[in-house]
C-alpha cells in the first residue's frame, strides 16, 4: 500500500446541510486544507516561496460519493500524489470515515495544480518546486 499523507477531521455542524448530512462544497475544502497542511508539516520553505513569487493554481478539483457523513463523524483525509509533471501535480484524495468498528471509504476525490509565477497580470507556467518534489516522494 502507497504512503498517504493524512489529515484528520472532526465533523461539525457548521459543515452539514438541513438534512443533517456533510454539504458537498466541505469535501473540496478539506482537500484544500489537507494540501496545506501538508505543505506546512512536510515543505515549509515552500511556504516561503509562496510569499515570494510561487503561485499555486488549482486547475481541476474533483470528487465521488461513496456514503454520508455527519456531524461529529471522524475523518481521516489521505492525500497521495498521482502524478508530477514538470509544472503540473496531481493529488488523489481519500475521504474515510474512522469508527470503532473500522474505517470505511466515503469519497475519493482529485485536484489537479499547476505552479505558476510572477505578477498577478502576467504569470506564467513555471517547474514544481524542488523542494515540493522531494517532499512528495514518499507519497507517490
């Protein structure tokens, strides 16, 4: 089994809809979150190199429904890297429900980034940091 980089969850009312379940919009904020964590735990300089030049821009953002989640529901977000082209990444999520009884798979989604720098009115494609690089080695 490939090595994921995990972040774990705690559902809470704010993140559910009238019906009680989770509204969907909270599963692509918990892949922006996840990737963020994971930028702050495993590639801080990248951090750095965000406040610089470095632009990171989401392309495509992804995800399929397996089973509902709802409040107070624990969850454990696994981020792996599917692939890293010269100025693209592509992250794989697993949304999974952590319980006594075991853990149980209730979405999978994708995003897919491209690294960008310069000026705001005149970015352009630029390669995937080296430092992401190597910090995403182990999960690929």
């Amino acid at each position: 089994m490939e090595e994921c980089y995990e972040y774990r969850q705690t559902v809470g009312f704010e993140e559910t809809n009238m019906v009680g379940n989770v509204y969907y919009l909270n599963y692509l904020r918990w892949q922006s979150r996840c990737r963020e964590m994971f930028l702050k735990d495993r590639a801080s300089s990248v951090l750095e190199d965000l406040q610089q030049d470095l632009k990171l821009f989401t392309l495509k953002v992804d995800c399929e429904f397996f089973a509902e989640l709802t409040a107070f529901d624990e969850l454990s977000i696994r981020m792996r890297l599917i692939e890293l082209a010269q100025t693209q990444l592509q992250f794989g999520f697993d949304y999974v429900r952590l319980a006594a009884g075991g853990e149980t798979l209730v979405a999978r989604g994708n995003q897919r980034v491209a690294c960008m720098r310069g000026p705001n009115t005149r970015t352009s494609p630029a390669r995937v940091p080296e430092a992401l690089a190597k910090a995403l080695q182990p999960y690929s």
